[in-house]
C-alpha cells in the first residue's frame, strides 16, 4: 500500500497512525509543491513547469526556506510512484483534507494516474467529525490534526476513484490551469475557485497597525483571523508587493532574515496637542 500526503506534518502523523493499526502499513509518499498558489499554466510542459519554479524563486527569497526549491521535485516523485504502480498488487490511497492545498495536489496527481484506474483510492475527509485528545468532537481542516488513534476511522472512507472522477477532475485541473490564478481556494467539496494575488492582502492590512510590529506578531494576529489560510511564504511575498505600493512601510532588511522585520502602517500616530500654558510673571 502506498500512502500519498501533501505536507511533512501529514507525513508525521500517518507514521503515527501506522504503529497503532498496521491494516495501515505502508510507505508514505509527500507531494510537496504548494499548488494552491502560483503559476500553473501548462504546468505539465517544461517552460510552464520552469516558470512556476522561477516564481517560487523570487517568493522564497530571503525567506528561512530558501532551501526547498532545491529538495521539491514532484515530477520525480510521480515518475517513482508510476514504478511502483506497475506491480499489479500495489494501490495507492490518496489522503485528502478539507483544504485547496490538498486539493489542488490532488488534481494536480490524479490526471497523471488514470493508467492505474481501480487501484487508485481517495479518503476525503470533508465535513467528517472527529475526536480530539480531550474528548471533543471537531472537524479537521487539515489531516495533522487528527489524533492518530482517530485514522482507524478514517480508514473506513478509502474508495476507488471512479472513471468519471479521472476525466472530470482531470478536466477541472486544466481549467484551473488555463485560468492561472495565482491564488486558488476552496468553496467546499473538491471545488477550486482561481482568484488574484491580491486575495489575501486585506487580510494583511487588518493585521498592521500605525505602530511598528514585528513580523512574527503579525502572523501570530493573521492566522488567527484569517478564515481560509495560506503560507507565510505567499504571504511575506505579498507584504513585500504591499510595501511596493506603498500600503505598509518596512522597518529592516529582508537581506537579514525575517526575525528583525517590523512592519506598520504608513503615515504617524497623531497624537493629542496640550495647549502650552500661559504663565506670566
């Protein structure tokens, strides 16, 4: 059995998840592109694909994971997982949360494996509860956050991905692709809307304030808010394209890293003017 994932915090908690059932045992495979944002026009073809790797270039500059454009190489890991696929006996499952970077990963693989039909499988997790470590009920957004002890039951969803469903959401794919937003997000069930770069910047600025703070402080208000998320990559790259337009001013170098960043608001804190006193001798 093959296990297919779209983050390392999957990765890790699947892992969990296999020691306490081993009906689960199997080797995990990561996509690792995040492909709910950036360029995705003709994707598939070499100038398509070396344009998205460029823009993720300029986006992971001087960021702390200048690194991973060096270590994502999902064309490879599909080549790989074909090879697999060839024993007749293999099956891949294809772990699915209710989030566009999922997704969007899923479309982006499953147009890439009709040859295998029948022994493809998908474990949606959209609006399936579940129990957290106290007790509660709560519904995932992403799949790190359930409980490993909970995969016994999340298992039970795997099913063939159907016909239909490789043509269809093969389909859906290339549209997205020949839309080319830069951003895509989820409106429920496996449906992408494509939208602007500009989707999360009112969001920023609900986030910046006259006085200057640093950039860790502004996450920690933005991700809390926000009602759909993206990473902090895409989001320090449209912070940058906001100083640009002159909508936030920068207090630093983003040459020395993101941990001395400040950003505000531009314009000063008026404050309030006391009247001088009159004192005459």
């Amino acid at each position: 059995m093959l296990h297919i994932v779209f983050q390392q915090s999957d990765v890790d908690t699947l892992q969990e998840a296999i020691k306490l059932d081993q009906n689960l045992q199997g080797e995990i495979i990561e996509i690792k592109d995040e492909l709910a944002v950036g360029p995705i026009a003709d994707i598939y073809e070499t100038e398509g694909y070396q344009t998205r790797r460029d823009w993720w270039k300029k986006v992971l500059e001087h960021s702390p994971y200048t690194e991973q454009l060096n270590i994502i190489d999902d064309k490879r890991t599909v080549h790989q997982l074909k090879e697999k696929l060839n024993d007749e006996n293999e099956q891949a499952w294809i772990w699915i949360a209710p989030n566009q970077h999922d997704v969007c990963g899923y479309y982006w693989l499953i147009s890439q494996l009709k040859e295998f039909e029948g022994r493809i499988y998908i474990l949606s997790l959209n609006n399936l509860p579940f129990i957290n470590d106290k007790g509660n009920i709560f519904y995932p957004r992403d799949l790190f956050e359930i409980p490993p002890k909970e995969f016994i039951k999340a298992k039970k969803l795997a099913r063939p991905v159907t016909i239909s469903e490789f043509e269809l959401d093969a389909d859906e794919w290339k549209k997205l692709c020949s839309e080319n937003g830069i951003v895509r997000i989820l409106e429920g069930g496996k449906k992408i809307i494509s939208k602007n770069a500009d989707y999360y910047d009112n969001d920023i600025l609900k986030s910046v304030t006259q006085e200057p703070q640093k950039l860790h402080k502004i996450f920690g208000t933005l991700f809390s808010k926000m009602k759909l998320h993206t990473g902090d990559v895409f989001l320090v790259w449209r912070m940058k394209e906001l100083i640009n337009e002159q909508k936030l001013e920068l207090i630093g170098d983003w040459s020395s890293g993101w941990k001395d960043i400040s950003l505000k608001l531009p314009g000063t804190i008026e404050t309030e003017q006391k009247p001088e006193l009159d004192i005459t001798v």
